[in-house]
C-alpha cells in the first residue's frame, strides 16, 4: 500500500513462516525498485512468525539499509513481537 510518494507500507499477512519466505521477501523488495526512500513494514495481521520469517525480516533490514532505504515496523503484538525484540529487531531507528 502507497502511503505518498515516497513512503510505502508492506502488510506482513498472517503468518511469516519457512514455508512463505521466499513470498514475504519477494513482496518486500519489490519495493526497493524505483523511487522509494522508506518502507514500513506492518505486523497488524500476523499472528506467528516462526525463525525462517525473522531471518527473512532481518535479510530485508539488512538489504534495505545497503540500499538507502529505511525501514521500520509497527503493528507487532504477542509471539510475533517476542520474536522480533528478541533478535533487536523491533528497535530499528
């Protein structure tokens, strides 16, 4: 979703797992091409996220910032933001 011109938001989905990574990853860098300068990545729907889906966020903060691109989160509750604070992952700047 397009939030202006330079500023997007990537809604997770439900699960962020082994099985879907390669998607959520696919889904993320989309973004990285063309004009964008900052994506936020949106956890409101996710209810689980096993360590494949917390490698797949860290590989897209990792790219994102070689790239110029900053990157932030919200939305995240319960296990989901467990595993994401866990790995300092959710304290993004």
């Amino acid at each position: 979703m397009k939030e202006n011109s330079n500023y997007f938001v990537v809604t997770i989905g439900p699960v962020c797992l082994a099985v879907n990574a390669d998607c959520v990853r696919d889904k993320i860098y989309s973004f990285f091409k063309g004009e964008s300068t900052a994506i936020c990545l949106d956890f409101n729907d996710t209810l689980y996220m096993d360590a494949a889906g917390v490698g797949v966020i860290a590989a897209v903060v990792f790219e994102g910032r070689r790239k110029g691109v900053n990157i932030s989160m919200r939305g995240a509750t319960g296990s989901v933001l467990d595993m994401l604070m866990s790995t300092g992952l959710y304290r993004l700047p």
